[in-house]
C-alpha cells in the first residue's frame, strides 16, 4: 500500500473494502458536513453499504474507470477525493472531493488534488481533469479555482439529490494547462 504525504500530519492512501468500518464511521462522523454535497452521506450508512460502495470503487480501479481515496490526519479518516469517472480510451477523468469540517482550512483538498492531478496528466496521460460542483458549494468553487481549473459553464438543473434539481458547474484543466501551471 502507498501513502502520499501531505503534510500537517496528513496523508493520502487508497480506500479499498477491507476498511469498510472505518469508512461507515467516517461517514457518520462527517454526515452532516458533506450532506448539501455529497451523495453517498445519505447511502453509507452502516457497515455493508460503507463496503458496497467501496466494491464499487474496488471494481471501477480494476477496470481503470475510477478510483477512491482517504485522507487521514494524524490516523483519522477525514475526508477523501475520487476518480469518480475515468475514461482512458478518450482521456478524460473527474476528480471529486469531500472534507468534514475537523480537516478543513489546511489545504489538504488542494494538496491530495494536486497529486491526482499530477498522475492522471503525466503518468497516465489523460487530456482534461474535469471538477463538477454545485454552484452553491463555494469551498469547491474556491478549490477549482486555486488548482488553476477553467470554469468552462453551468448546467442548469442538471442533477439531482433529495428530489430537487441542482445546478453543476463544470471546471476543467488541459494537459497544456497544468504542465505550464503546475
């Protein structure tokens, strides 16, 4: 297994379904910070839906079409990002990100972002990282924004969570982009 540094007593290493109990208790403990944004607060709600949607990631990494991650700070699981999509055939990939409160202001999203970045534009050799927000998170606005991401326009009610339809913005980075910027 890898971890990745990030400084401040935190790092970044993969979320894989043996730690499905950790990651139900995460999801408990930081439910009501990431609920406005995050879909899978309202599904990870025990211990066997914490280790569906892990099983979810585990086969999206194993058929190179997502992956998920934890960031841990000082041993605690706090918050994570994802390849939620992972296209290597058209290179293209979307980061998502989610932080409960304990971790935020430590520039930690922006760091375990930036490592992504860095692999899916150099080793993997993906054309565009894309970020899909709502209009409303500005934490993720902000985060899009200090990544040097272009915000490329608004879908309007274009997805959906508690019934009601959102707005997403769609940011995004080139390859080009981010040798220059990063």
């Amino acid at each position: 297994m890898f971890a990745v540094p990030l400084g401040e007593g935190a790092e970044l290493r993969p979320l894989e379904p043996w730690q499905a109990e950790e990651f139900a208790e995460h999801a408990d403990r930081v439910r009501e910070d990431i609920a406005p944004w995050i879909p899978w607060s309202r599904t990870v709600t025990d211990v066997p839906s914490a280790r569906a949607l892990l099983e979810q990631y585990a086969q999206r990494r194993a058929a190179d079409q997502g992956r998920i991650y934890g960031i841990w700070i000082d041993g605690l699981l706090q918050g994570g990002t994802v390849f939620r999509t992972f296209d290597p055939v058209l290179r293209n990939c979307e980061i998502g990100v989610w932080m409960g409160t304990a971790g935020r202001g430590r520039g930690l999203i922006t760091a375990a972002a930036r490592h992504m970045i860095d692999w899916a534009l150099g080793p993997r050799g993906m054309a565009r990282v894309e970020w899909h927000c709502d209009p409303e998170n500005e934490r993720s606005v902000a985060a899009a924004e200090r990544l040097g991401m272009t915000h490329e326009g608004t879908l309007r009610k274009a997805f959906v969570m508690d019934g009601e339809r959102r707005d997403t913005m769609i940011w995004a980075l080139l390859a080009g982009e981010w040798r220059t910027a990063g």
